[in-house]
C-alpha cells in the first residue's frame, strides 16, 4: 500500500512538473537594465553639451578632461558630436527593444 502511494505520488508530481520539462529562461532584469541605459542616455546628453559648447581650438585639450572613452576615441569635435549620436541612437534603439519607459528630462 506504501509502494503504491509513493508511487502515485511520483507519477503525478512528475506529471504536474510537465514531464521534466525546463521552464524557458525570462528575463526579470529589464528594469534594471533600462536604469543603466537611462543613465547612459543622461551621461550621452551631458557629453554632447559639454562638446558643443567648447570651442573646436580648445577641445582637443579637454577631450583629455571629458571621462567618456565609451562614447568616442576622437579629439575632433564633429567626429566626437558625431559618435555620441551614434551611440545616442544605439542606446534608444536598444530602450525601445526592452520596452522601458520614455525617459524624461
């Protein structure tokens, strides 16, 4: 009688788990991941004001100061604005993929 309801046991929980099969891997860190490209987006938008607004003589000098090798290798101001777009429209492509929402200045 034991063997029979350890056995019936087994049968269904094996049957209720769906045969063994996995469960397909989701991902639950969209959130997350949108933060970051939100972050990247800010950070994006902060390093073209900063190009834009210093004059093409002086930025070779301060492409030194600005801390954003991600975004451009180049001290040329038109090949940096040039980039940040670039990587701007990578970004926004990749935040509408994920489905975050709009982000807001």
């Amino acid at each position: 009688m034991k063997k029979t309801l350890l056995l019936t046991t087994l049968a269904v929980s094996t049957l209720m788990t769906g045969c063994g099969q996995t469960i397909p891997y989701i991902n639950t860190n969209t959130e997350e991941e949108c933060i970051t490209i939100n972050k990247n987006l800010l950070k994006i938008d902060k390093f073209t004001e900063t190009v834009e607004k210093t004059s093409a003589f002086h930025l070779e000098e301060a492409a030194v100061a600005l801390e954003n090798p991600k975004i451009t290798s180049s001290n040329n101001k038109r090949q940096m604005l040039r980039d940040a777009a670039q990587k701007k429209a990578n970004l926004e492509a990749e935040h509408q993929k994920l489905g975050c929402e709009t982000l807001t200045k």
